[in-house]
C-alpha cells in the first residue's frame, strides 16, 4: 500500500521574531535604555502597520474577487501582520508601564515621585494635613476654595 503525502503547507505556522518585551521587561534596563526600546518598538509598530494596511487595501481592490488563491494568501499575510502588531503593542504597553515605574511615565508617575518624596522630607503632621485637605477636595467638601 502506498502512502499518501500530505500537503502541510496549508497549515504551515509561520514563526517570527517576537520582542522580548511582550512577555517580561529586563528588571535591570535603565530608563534611558528603556527609552530607547520604546523607540525602537514605536518605529517597527509603524512599519507593521503599514504593511497591515496596505494589505487590507489590496484585499479590498477587484484582484481579491479574481483570484482565490491571491485573497487566500494575502488574508494569511494580514492575520501574520496583525499578530506581530498585537505583540508589539503589548511589548510597548510593558515598557511604557516599566518606565512609569522609574519615574519616566509622564504626570502620572510625577506626582508619584512627588508624594514619595514629600513623605521623606515632610514631618508627618504636615503630610497628614496636606492629604486631609486633597481628601477633603476631592469629596466635593471644599468646592468654593
């Protein structure tokens, strides 16, 4: 009996190379370091993106309805661009959130900076009266101040 080979290139994974940052940020980048990933994944986010988009165009053109075969491979080409976006997205999202915790994530991680050291160099009757007043504020309690 004769065996029969089967076709697995339909079904072929295609592996690509996913940033590291996807799944765990390096404890030990520095910001500047993580600054400059962040670039990096910005500027390849970019790229995919394009490349993302110029396929959804093609598949909306005429070709897409003459030729199957053409549609069925370019819908693989957008799935394999959409899942590289995804990862890199994620990638971005860890290292905005890593760097936020440094103290390099915009008025947010500011402000935390910020209490952090007021709790230092503040004696603690001053920084409990200061927090007694945010509090105050932000309940509605000091509207006309």
């Amino acid at each position: 009996m004769e065996e029969q080979a089967t076709d697995t290139t339909r079904f072929r994974r295609v592996v690509y190379e996913r940033p590291l940052e996807a799944d765990k940020v390096d404890p030990g980048l520095s910001l500047e370091q993580l600054g400059e990933r962040r670039a990096k994944i910005s500027r390849l986010i970019s790229e995919i993106a394009e490349s993302f988009d110029s396929i959804r165009g093609q598949l909306e053109s005429d070709r897409a309805l003459e030729d199957p075969e053409w549609a069925r491979r370019a819908t693989g080409a957008q799935r394999y661009f959409s899942r590289q976006l995804q990862d890199h997205q994620r990638a971005l999202g860890n290292l905005n959130r890593r760097a936020a915790q440094l103290g390099g994530g915009g008025k947010q991680a500011d402000r935390k900076l910020f209490i952090r050291h007021a709790r230092k160099i503040l004696p603690p009757e001053t920084y409990n009266a200061i927090w007694a007043k945010v509090e105050a504020e932000l309940s509605g309690a000091e509207r006309a101040a």
